[in-house]
C-alpha cells in the first residue's frame, strides 16, 4: 500500500484514499468524510480508523505523510462523501 497522506488543521484532520481502496476495502463511510475526483478524504474520528483497520486486517502496510496547516484547510469545502463521484 502506498503512503497515505493525512491532512490536519486545527479543528480536524482527513485521510486522503483512493475511492477505489474504500470499495475494495468495503469501508462504511460516514457523510462526515469528503470526496473530490477518484480520492476520499476519510474523517479521523471513525472513518480513517475504520479504513486501516480494514487494511491492516487485509494484510497491508499502512503509512502516513502527516500535512497540517494552521488554517481552515481546503478539504472543508470538498463535497460530502457519497458513493456517487463528484
């Protein structure tokens, strides 16, 4: 598994996957988690949570390349996750 990126700022924090590991890994998303193009942006209070234990259970190496920022992160203004593409 690649190096997920996980992005911070001073309110929350998401993980950025692939929508296609979501599905493969048949992780339930919560509509507190983002989408934009083919990656989910999984919300760290249970989404993120539920995707590397997913992962870690399918045999994978999780690791991340932690991103904050002092601002109100970009990611906000993504669409709430759906399983439709946005």
């Amino acid at each position: 598994m690649p190096t997920l990126t996980f992005y911070s700022d001073p309110g929350h924090g998401w993980l950025k996957v692939p929508r296609s590991l979501v599905t493969r890994l048949a992780v339930e998303v919560t509509p507190f988690s983002y989408q934009r193009g083919d990656y989910v942006y999984l919300e760290e209070d249970l989404d993120a949570g539920a995707l590397v234990k997913a992962a870690r259970a399918a045999g994978m190496t999780v690791t991340f390349n932690p991103q904050h920022t002092n601002r109100r992160s970009r990611i906000r203004s993504y669409a709430p996750y759906t399983t439709e593409r946005n």
